[in-house]
C-alpha cells in the first residue's frame, strides 16, 4: 500500500476506525459464514444453492478486503498524524 495522503482530521480518522473495525468483524464472520454453508450444502437443490454460496462467498470477499485495506489506511494516517 502506498503513502496514503488525508485532509481529514485526527479526531475524525479515529472514529472512522472505531465504527469500521466492528464492521470488519461483522463482515469477515459473513464471509465465514457463506463459506461454511457452501460446504454443508445437501438435498436437492444442492448445485444451485452450492454455487450460489460460493459466488456470495467470493462477493462478501472483495468488501472484506476493501474495508480491511481502508482501515489499515485508516490506522497509516493516523500513525502519521502522531509522528
């Protein structure tokens, strides 16, 4: 990740980080979740719901790793900011 350049102050860096890391939680046990069920999957319906779990698994992935790489600029700015 590159030098991350903000405008935004301290105080506002610090509480994006306060709401985004319980959304990060929340978004990688989804995540986990769909993966799981893609692997639990039975009964008639299973191709269908199978890949349906995997797609919604690999979806859920991209915004996980969009949120992480935010924060992680987040928490770069920030440590910045206290230098």
């Amino acid at each position: 990740m590159g030098d991350i350049k903000t405008d935004l102050k301290k105080s506002a860096i610090e509480r994006s980080i306060t709401l985004l890391n319980p959304a990060l939680a929340s978004a990688t046990d989804l995540l986990l979740s769909t993966k799981e069920a893609h692997w639990n999957v039975k009964g008639p319906n299973f191709m269908s719901t199978h890949l349906f779990f995997d797609k919604l698994y690999n979806e859920v992935a991209e915004y996980v790793d969009d949120l992480a790489e935010r924060l992680a600029a987040l928490e770069q700015a920030i440590a910045r900011k206290r230098a």
